[in-house]
C-alpha cells in the first residue's frame, strides 16, 4: 500500500490547527480512512496532541484601555495557564513599592496593584515567557499587558545590555530603569525609578510603555527593594548619554526549512524596530569602606584568623588578657589586609586551649566614620590540648609496635622515634625564561639561611654555579629569580637546616631539578592596538593588557608602549585576551563611584581566540572600539550563559510519521 504524505508549514512543525488542516486535506484522497488499518494496526493511542500556546480572550480593563481607575485586573484565557517564576520574571511599571499581587486561577490571571495609581501614566505588566498552559506546558511566548490612567497609551521601548564593568559577564535579574533626562543625580538616592525592567541571563533588557521624551538610564541590583540606590554594596549602573526613544518600520528575514538541511525559502516579514536597542550599561559596586568584623576562628592551634569586611592601613593590635601577649605573635595579612592571621610564636600558647584577647582595630561607626574601637575576643582551638597530647602518644604507641615487629623479624628497626621536618613547597619546576621559582612554606620562618640555597646550571656534560636571588615575597613565601637560560637544565639544591620555623622544625636536604623549555618550545604572540580611549596626553594613564586562558583566568599582564604589546615565550594553547585602560597607573582595575561621576576604568576583550602554536609569531590587530561592547568577550569564556528560549514542542509530527504519513509539499507547497 503506498503511504499517504504529509503537510507542513514551511519548515516549521505544526500546531494542532495545521495538523486538522492537514487531515482535512488528506481526507479528500479517502487516505485518513486507511491510516489505522494500513499503518498503525492496534488499539487508538488517545489522538492529537495540543501543542497549541494558550492565548488572551479578553480582558477587564480591557488590553490598552485608557482612563482607567481600578486597580484590579483580570486576564481571560482560551485555557488553563500557570504563571512560572513570577517574582523573577514578571515586572510592573512604574515599579511599585508595595509589591503587587498577581496569581494564576484557571483560565484567569488576576492582577491586583497595591500602589496608588499615578495620573496619566501607562502601566505596563510584562510577564516574559512565564505563562504556559497548565496540562501541556506549552509557552504562551513574551507577553505584556498594559492600560493607562491618562487619555493615551504610550507604546515607545528602549532595550540593551547590562555588563559587568570587570569583565564584561552578562548580569542576570538587575533592574533597569528611567529618569527623565533633567533629574539630578541625587534623585537616584531618593526617588523610585520611572519605567523599569529587569535583565535576562545574557544581560539584556527592554523596557516598554515609554512616553516620548529625553531619559536617562540608570541599573540597580536593589537589595532592599526600594527602588533607589541606597546602599554601596549594591551594584549600580549609569550612563550621562541621553536616551530618547524612537520606532521606525522595519523588517527581519525569517528562514523556511524544506527539511534539517535544505532551505524551502525566506521571506521578510514587516515589525516595529524600537530604538535605541543597543544601550550598554556598565555595572559595578562601589568600594565597600565600611569596615566591621566579620568573624574569628582559630582552625589550628597556633594560628589566630580575624577577618574584616575591608582592609586598613593599620592592622589590629592584640593584648593578651590570660597571657603576656609581649612578642607573641608572628603576623600573617592578605594583600587587602581584611584577612590577618597571627601565629602565636610560644608553645605554651600553642597549648593553651582559650586565649582571651582585647582587640583594638579601626572600624567605622553608625555614621559611616572610621573610629578605633575595641573589642573582647575568645579564640577557642578546635582540638583540646588533651586530646592531641593522646593522639600523639597514640602515634608514637603505633611507631612503637611497628619497630617491635621488625626487630622481631631480624629487619631493621630504629630505636628513637624520627623527627620530622620543615618541608617547604616549590611552583611548576618546568618553566620558561620569563618565570621564577616561590617556595612556600607552612609555618613563619625563625631563620632563612639564602646562602644555603644553590643553583646549578648545566653546560654540556658539567654542572656550574648560577648566580640568582632569594628574596621573601610574604610572612611564608620566598621567591628564588634568576637569569634562566631557554633549552637549559637547572638543579636547586637546598643544605639541611637552611631553613627553621618558628616552632623549631628544619628542612632536611633537597634537590629539585628545574627545566627551561626551548625558544623553539614556544610562541611569540605581539598585538597592534588601536580605538585605545585614553586622553591625549594623559601622562599617568596607560593601557594594561592580559593574556588570559581557556577559563578566562589571567596569566599574564604588560603595559603597551605606543599601542604595541609582545608576549614572549607563550606555551602552544588557545589564549584570549582583555584589556583596561589603567586610569591612575596603579597597575590594577579600578571600580567607579556614582556620587563623585566616576565610571569604572573601562575594559575590553578581543572577541576572537588566539591559536598559538610553537616556533611560531603569532600577530593580532585589535581596534578596542570596533565591536560593541556586548559583543566582544567570546562565548566561549563566559561564564553567565544564556537560558534556552522556550519553544512550542510539536509532537503531531512524529505521531503523523509513526502513522505513516509521509509528505506532500509539491501538492500544496505546504510542509508538516
């Protein structure tokens, strides 16, 4: 029996409507009457599927209605609907302080605003893709209800992107919203924003129902709720440009499939562009000054931790109060200086398990100042003295039993107990000539005996002394330079006893061999920069540029001279690139603040991969201006990835297959 064909529409699979025409269309070649006894043979499996979206039979007040006093709303649809992720996905403008009440009851969504209404305004109740049909989930799509307490609607929308200004990530779920243009910038503190949006998980927005008009536009990730900028740890947003929305008629070409590989036709379909739509807002927060004591611990016995919420120049002091604190402490402090640990040098203290301290430290008061304040402090070691004096003597018991054994046995067997070492921790000993070799150690050093650390470099068949430097990097790092040679094979050798901690425990003799990889083993990588937007002039500011890996993570950073930056010696990989101009010349980035109109320092990404391969020089031109900034760090190192847009699911056309339909579009011109 020859199989019956099937329609569909032109690429694209069909809904429930399209599969009845399709049978209607078949059934006039008498081939529907056949299908269950020529190609499905067995008992009926439930019909069609509804894969149709559900859609708005009315509305009260009615979609676009105008004067409008009530502040209840309800939305009438063909079928049961369910509203997913309301208080994420859906946003009311102007955006309401009291939060709104919107909920699903069957085949109604009800809308009830808290808020008193503002006269002659649209409001505007965008759900985006959160309403489904309640059985089938089938998307109803983006979806915007809107009506106006004034004599007109505005229908005008502006859309963009908001980044993070560090590293240009897509910020998901900020608020965006207007001002008109002629508000000072102190309303961003006070006064709630005028139309307002929210970001997607790629960074964009689009905010809808704009009067015509000059805005400016600012973003928010409002923590308290309240629409304003209030507090610094809030990330914020500006820009000084103008907005000012605008439309124009426009079409889009939209793309008909014959099948997965073959295109059946494309066809341009008219729509309202909105403009602008490209509006780049840069986020950041601002330096958090505030300093207050997050919290103590003292993970190890010997080792005290006090983390604040912010550095300081100046670090705590620390008074005993059950103990001479006089020389007690070794001091540890991150490069921010909010994170500070304090080795306690005695062991006596070591043993003790409650060390009762006063702290002085600044930290700021109510008003924002910073004050020294003091406080009382416990640090309580998580181990008792007790118990790790019984876990020592157990090990030693185990030691003990051990030896027995062996001598038992007639082996060898060791009569005192080994003592154990300093051993210190070395980088990647496989380097390049532009490397240098830390070694980090777990304990504060009582003494660092440099001359007691060798390095050889090895000519032909011979081993010769290499000139190089220890110096100390931090309380327990030490980083060991040298003038290393490419293609040459080095030996660090380390003499017993060269190093001591505080606690009286030595390093015992090391040799580490260290191996410089070949010029030919690398890559050579220069770039030509241009669009770089710093002052003519500008004697302080410069552009920084980055060498980064696969993950995004910095590996390297120089300074361009005249628009020209050379890395060297690159190891054969896949590179990406960022850039920022350094303002201040202070070698790092530095973020805005919004009171004293000062953006953060602005970055860039080479929106392409960089192949580098050995023994070869690898140049790039890169113009920092060319591509909008949205578009520039590849997809392929961002980490905020966008959500998969919710599609209608079409499975009448594997169910029309697996009743052997099969296709007639030369009949029709139509395709299932």
């Amino acid at each position: 029996m020859k199989k019956p064909e099937i329609f569909t529409f032109g690429g694209r699979r069909p809904g429930r409507g399209v599969t009845m025409l399709a049978l209607a269309l078949l059934s006039g070649t008498g081939v529907v009457a056949g299908l269950s006894s020529c190609a499905r043979m067995g008992n009926p499996d439930g019909g069609w599927y509804d894969d149709t979206p559900p859609r708005v039979v009315s509305a009260s007040p009615a979609e676009g209605a105008i004067n409008v006093s009530s502040k209840k709303v309800v939305i009438n649809f063909n079928e049961y609907i369910k509203i997913e992720n309301a208080q994420e996905k859906v946003i009311v403008s102007p955006p309401q302080l009291e939060q709104a009440d919107i909920k699903a009851a069957g085949r109604r969504i009800l809308i009830e605003l808290k808020d008193t209404l503002k006269e002659n305004t649209t409001y505007t109740v965008d759900f985006s893709d959160a309403i489904s049909d309640n059985n089938e989930g089938n998307p109803m799509g983006n979806y915007t209800y809107s009506f106006s307490t004034g004599n007109q609607i505005d229908t005008l929308e502006v859309s963009g992107y908001v980044l993070n200004a560090e590293d240009l990530e897509p910020v998901k779920g900020i608020l965006v919203g207007l001002y008109p243009y002629d508000t000072p910038d102190s309303a961003f503190h006070h006064e709630a924003m005028m139309r307002i949006s929210r970001t997607n998980a790629g960074g964009q927005f689009n905010i809808k129902g704009v009067a015509d008009g000059k805005y400016r536009i600012m973003a928010l990730n409002d923590v308290d709720g309240d629409f304003v900028f209030g507090q610094k740890s809030e990330l914020v947003a500006y820009s000084r440009d103008s907005i000012k929305p605008t439309w124009k008629p426009d079409t889009r070409q939209d793309t008909i499939w014959r099948d997965s590989l073959h295109i059946a036709n494309i066809i341009s379909i008219p729509y309202t562009h909105f403009l602008p739509d490209d509006i780049t807002l840069l986020s950041f927060q601002e330096p958090q000054t505030d300093r207050m004591l997050l919290k103590t611990e003292r993970e190890k016995p010997e080792k005290l931790g006090i983390y604040f919420t912010y550095g300081h120049d100046s670090l705590p002091v620390l008074t005993g109060l059950n103990f001479n604190s006089d020389s007690a402490f070794v001091v540890e402090a991150t490069e921010k200086r909010d994170t500070i640990f304090y080795w306690l040098r005695d062991t006596a203290l070591v043993n003790m398990d409650t060390l009762n301290i006063e702290m002085r430290s600044m930290m700021t008061d109510t008003l924002g100042v910073l004050q020294e304040h003091i406080d009382t402090l416990t640090f309580q070691s998580k181990v008792s003295y007790e118990k790790r004096s019984k876990d020592l003597q157990k090990e030693f018991e185990k030691w003990q039993k051990e030896q027995e054994k062996l001598k038992k046995r007639g082996e060898h067997y060791d009569s005192i107990m080994p003592q154990k070492y300093l051993e210190p921790r070395f980088s990647n000993m496989q380097i390049t000539p532009l490397d240098n070799i830390t070694m980090e150690l777990p304990e504060p050093l009582a003494k660092c005996d440099t001359s007691a650390i060798h390095l050889y470099s090895k000519q032909d068949t011979l081993w010769f002394e290499s000139p190089h430097e220890v110096r100390q990097l931090s309380t327990r790092q030490y980083v060991i330079s040298a003038n290393w040679q490419a293609g040459t094979d080095y030996s660090l050798e380390i003499d017993s006893a060269a190093v001591e901690g505080i606690y009286g425990l030595v390093n015992k003799a090391a040799k580490q061999g260290i191996k410089v990889g070949k010029a030919e083993d690398f890559s050579t990588l220069k770039l030509d920069i241009s669009g770089i937007p710093i002052p003519a002039g500008d004697s302080v500011a410069v552009l920084q540029v980055q060498l980064l890996d696969n993950s995004g993570k910095m590996l390297r950073q120089l300074t361009a001279k005249d628009g020209k930056v050379e890395f060297l010696y690159v190891k054969p990989a896949t590179y990406y690139l960022s850039a920022f101009c350094d303002m201040n010349g202070n070698g790092k980035w530095d973020t805005g603040i919004y009171d004293e109109d000062r953006q953060p320092e602005p970055v860039f990404y080479f929106n392409e991969e960089v192949e580098c391969k050995a023994n070869w020089d690898v140049s790039r031109k890169w113009n920092l201006r060319a591509v909008p900034r949205y578009e520039q760090k590849p997809a392929k190192i961002v980490k905020q990835k966008p959500e998969q847009a919710k599609k209608l699911r079409n499975r009448n056309l594997d169910r029309a297959k697996q009743l052997g339909i099969e296709y007639i579009q030369e009949k029709t011109g139509v395709r299932m």
